[in-house]
C-alpha cells in the first residue's frame, strides 16, 4: 500500500481499528489499521471529486460477501481507489445501500453493494465534500430507528473521535442513548433522536422544548400570548408511541411514523420554539422563551462534547451560541425537569438539561453523534 496522501487518514486508523475490535463480536470482520487508513484515503479524495457535476455520497461497509445477505455482487472486483468510488457513487447514493468493500489479507476491493449488514459493521460514509463519518450498524436492531452509532468524524484536517468518557457525568438518558455503543435505546430515545435529525436536516434551525406531561409549570417561562398554541394538542406520535409492542424498537417500519416525525420537526422551523410534553404531544410552537417572575438570568453553564480530548467547561450561555442557545438555556434553569434541544443552521445541536449535583445546566454538543 502507498502512504495515503491525506494525513487524518493515518491518524485515526489505529483508533478505530482498536474501537471495533473492542465491541465487534469475534472481531471477524474488522479492518485492520491499514485498511482503515486506505478506504479513508480513497474516499476523502473521492468527496472531492465531480461526475457530471455532481459531488459523489456514497457508503462504504467492510464486510466479505458471505455476511451481506442477499447483495450485488460484481464478477470482478474492484480497485478501492478515489477515480473508482467516485464512478459507482450515483448507483449507491440511495438510502440504505452499501458499497460493500473486503480485503482477504491482501489489498481492499470492491466487491459489490447490499443493503444488510452485520452488528459492528465498520461503515464509512462520504457526507459532502471532505466531510466523512464512520459509523457502525448497532447491536439492537431498533436503536434509534435505524441510525447507525458514529464513531469518528473527519472533516478536512480535523478528526473527532466519540468517546463514551462523557457517560460519566450526569447525562440525559437521550444523550446517553447516543454515546453509549453497547447499550440498547428505548423508544423515547429513539423518537427524541428522529425528531432531532428532522431539526437538523431542515436547515433553518430551531429549538425543541421536551416538558413533563400533565403539568402547566413551563408557561411560566415563556411569553405569553403565544401565536401558536395547539388545542386540543397534536397526538400522532403520542397514539404512535402506545401502540408500539413493549421491547420492539419504534421507526419507519411503523406506518405513519415518518411523518409524524417531520410534522413535528417542522414546526421547529417556525420562529420560537414548539413544545411537546415527555408523551410526544404537541403544545405549542413559535414560542417565545421568557423569564419567570422572581427569576434570575443564568450566569454560568458547563459544555461537553463526547469527543476524544475534549473536558467538560465552564462559560456564560452567551459564548455558546445566539438566542436561541441563551433562550435555552433560561428555560432549562427554571424548567429544571425539561429537556432543551436546539438545531443551529450551520449543523450544530445542543442538547441543554440541569445537572442536579453541580447545580448547573449542562449544554451537550452532540452534531457529530447525529451525521
């Protein structure tokens, strides 16, 4: 093998290669470091690429033939090489198909494409240009409605690498449910994750204020009259969520939940904020986020990323982000049983929720749990 040209590639190959044998089972099917680092390789300069003006998206899954299921396989199998991935790229770009990439002890191939993949299964995915993400199909098959677990973003020159260290701290089972690898999601998570891909992928930006059923408490923070308030409220996914059998995940597979989903996060593209109760009815959106009589300004919150190198901070809310972060972040310290998620336009997401024992809201940046 040639030394990649793109230096991220080396430094997170090793890494990874020890991530997947940690939590793959049998460790059957994990690339080795060099592996890593050329399918990476490849696929950064391929992310760079234009075919007939378009910029390639593509995912890359290792795994031999035998465990892809039912899968295309090519009579000759195919150089892992950026002119390569970035030909074949618009007949795998739709959702759920996988280039299917294994190396038999020798150089990395080509040798088809599936759509089903093993638990563990090293996945690499070319996102936009320069923007790459590896990922892994999850042990339970319903966590999180079918998102894979990130383990590693690479944009340009920069690598995050997700560590589970940040489960350490008082953590929101939602954001738990993201960095835990090994831990299986309940339908709240699940739910809570779809509707957070939603805010995201509308680009407009937006925030999400989860409150407890059956309690009026959160009008008190915000400003009243309200535009938009829902009456009787919105309960597609509430009746969604009782019917779904205890201990099966909740997704697409069940007829009206996608669009339950982006009926909610599209409200969040509205200005203000829409609220929902813990049950998943809607309450209210276009809120504006006020302060409590009696109530103080939040001086001080704490911020951690659950990424490799990164310590949890101190800051004012107002070095986090712009209104809508500060807003958040209001809430939460007087809502002190709410969840707060906010979408900013650029792509990052936070999710606020008050830590008990510091006495504090906690801000935890989770965009690169979310590509």
């Amino acid at each position: 093998m040639t030394r990649s040209t793109y230096p991220p590639a080396a430094e997170v190959a090793s890494v990874v290669e020890a991530h997947f044998r940690r939590h793959s089972r049998g460790g059957a099917h994990v690339p080795d470091a060099r592996a890593v680092e050329q399918i990476v390789d490849a696929a950064f300069w391929a992310s760079l690429r234009r075919d007939e003006g378009r910029a390639p998206r593509i995912s890359l899954a290792y795994l031999p033939p035998a465990a892809a299921g039912r899968a295309l396989l090519l009579e000759r199998p195919l150089s892992v090489d950026p002119a390569t991935l970035t030909r074949i790229a618009p007949a795998a770009e739709r959702r759920g198909i996988h280039v299917g990439v294994w190396s038999d002890g020798g150089e990395p191939h080509v040798w088809g494409a599936t759509r089903t993949l093993p638990p563990y299964c090293f996945v690499l995915e070319v996102v936009n240009a320069g923007l790459l993400v590896i990922k892994h199909r999850r042990a339970h098959p319903g966590d999180g409605a079918g998102k894979f677990g990130n383990v590693a973003v690479l944009q340009g020159d920069q690598v995050k690498v997700v560590t589970e260290g940040a489960l350490s701290l008082p953590c929101p089972q939602f954001v738990t449910s993201l960095v835990a690898f090994d831990a299986p999601a309940g339908h709240g998570e699940s739910v809570l994750l779809q509707l957070a891909l939603s805010m995201r992928a509308h680009g407009h930006g937006g925030s999400l204020l989860v409150v407890p059923h059956g309690s009026d408490e959160w009008r008190q923070s915000i400003l009243w009259p309200v535009m938009y308030v829902v009456s009787p409220p919105f309960t597609a996914l509430t009746d969604l969520m009782a019917s779904a059998p205890t201990g099966h995940g909740i997704g697409p597979e069940i007829p009206g939940f996608r669009a339950a989903i982006e009926a909610i996060g599209g409200l969040t593209a509205v200005d203000g904020a829409t609220v929902v109760s813990d049950r998943w009815d809607v309450l209210a959106f276009g809120a504006k986020i006020g302060r409590r009589a009696g109530s103080v300004p939040v001086e001080r919150l704490i911020v951690t990323e659950p990424i490799v190198g990164r310590v949890p901070v101190a800051v004012h809310p107002a070095e986090l982000g712009g209104t809508r972060h500060l807003s958040a972040a209001q809430f939460v310290h007087e809502q002190r049983d709410a969840l707060a998620l906010v979408a900013s336009q650029d792509g990052e997401f936070t999710v606020f929720s008050w830590n008990e024992p510091e006495e504090v809201v906690h801000a935890y940046r989770v965009e690169a749990l979310l590509m």
